[in-house]
C-alpha cells in the first residue's frame, strides 16, 4: 500500500484518510496495523478499529491525518493532521499526539505541525484551521503560538478525561495569517 508522504528534516509524513484505515482493518493483521499505525497496545488496536467500524466521516465532516515516521528508522512515533475537517466551510481542527515518551520534547511536532499546516491551507483548501488546547498543556500552546494562531476563547467543560469534564482554549489560524509570515 502506498501512502501520499510529505518529508520535513527528520520525518516522513504518511497520509490517514478513512479509506486508507478502511483497507488497512481489512487487509492487514494486527500486528502490521499496530506497527504500522504506532499503536502501543491491545487496548489502543481496538479503539482504533472501533472507530474504523463507527466511521470516521459522517455526513458533514471527517477526518485527515498524518502518521509521523522517523526517516533514521522508519518508526512511527506519533500523528498529526485534522479531525472535524468541515470541508463545505473549509476549516478544520488541528490535532496532534506523540506516542513514544522518549520522542517528546525534540522538536518533532513543531516539525510535523509545519508540514501539516502548509498541506491544511495548500492542498486542502482550508481558510480556518482550529485547535482546542487544554488550560495546562503548555507544550501544545507553544507550537500553536509559534505559528501564529490566536487565542479567542475558553470554552468551560468542553471534554471529557477519564470522566472529569475539562476546559479548553480556542485557539484559530487563518490562511492569510498563515500566508504573511511564510
């Protein structure tokens, strides 16, 4: 199966679309998909295909992502890309996770997230791209406050953790934001 890859420095970046997981549920063991998709765990391999079983698209949105995978040894580490893509209103949510503890803190996401940015508004067409931050992830307002986004809101109890209710931080990039400082 071939990807559409995008390259920073250090990673490949493997583009996840629902057809793509799609095939790979149905044409993959599991511990290809787990390898493949740097799942870490049973627990993770199942959501993972629960969700793929739900759908990831409904009727007015879906999802785009990248796995990140170290060019040195082919390990993937971690994702970025948008969920709650609204393609009719072009505009879509930026999210983003490292998998393996010991790659946090290296200047990986902010690498992926670049990359990620670029494809959102170039390729996909978006005007908007969002990201909901939690009050004390620190590391993630960094990256967004580096490319340029700007606070507008705090949204009590947004999401749910392990059955505690959250806030979140709304934080928005525009594309002609995005344009002036590249």
């Amino acid at each position: 199966m071939e990807f559409e890859t995008l390259q920073t420095d250090r990673l490949f970046l493997k583009k996840l679309t629902p057809e793509i997981l799609a095939h790979l549920f149905q044409h993959y063991s599991e511990a290809e998909i787990m390898a493949m998709l740097g799942l870490r765990n049973q627990e993770e391999f199942i959501r993972e295909k629960e969700k793929s079983r739900g759908g990831y698209t409904t009727y007015d949105r879906t999802i785009l992502a990248f796995l990140l995978v170290l060019k040195n040894s082919n390990e993937t580490i971690g994702r970025c890309g948008f969920h709650n893509w609204y393609a009719q209103h072009s505009r879509a949510e930026l999210g983003y996770a490292l998998t393996k503890e010991e790659f946090k803190r290296m200047g990986y996401m902010r690498e992926a997230v670049q990359a990620v940015l670029k494809y959102g508004f170039e390729v996909m067409g978006l005007n908007r791209i969002e990201a909901f931050i939690g009050p004390n992830n620190i590391a993630s307002k960094s990256i967004v406050t580096k490319y340029g986004f700007t606070q507008e809101g705090h949204l009590r109890q947004h999401y749910a953790v392990d059955g505690a209710f959250e806030d979140s931080i709304v934080y928005s990039l525009l594309k002609q934001e995005f344009a002036a400082k590249q």
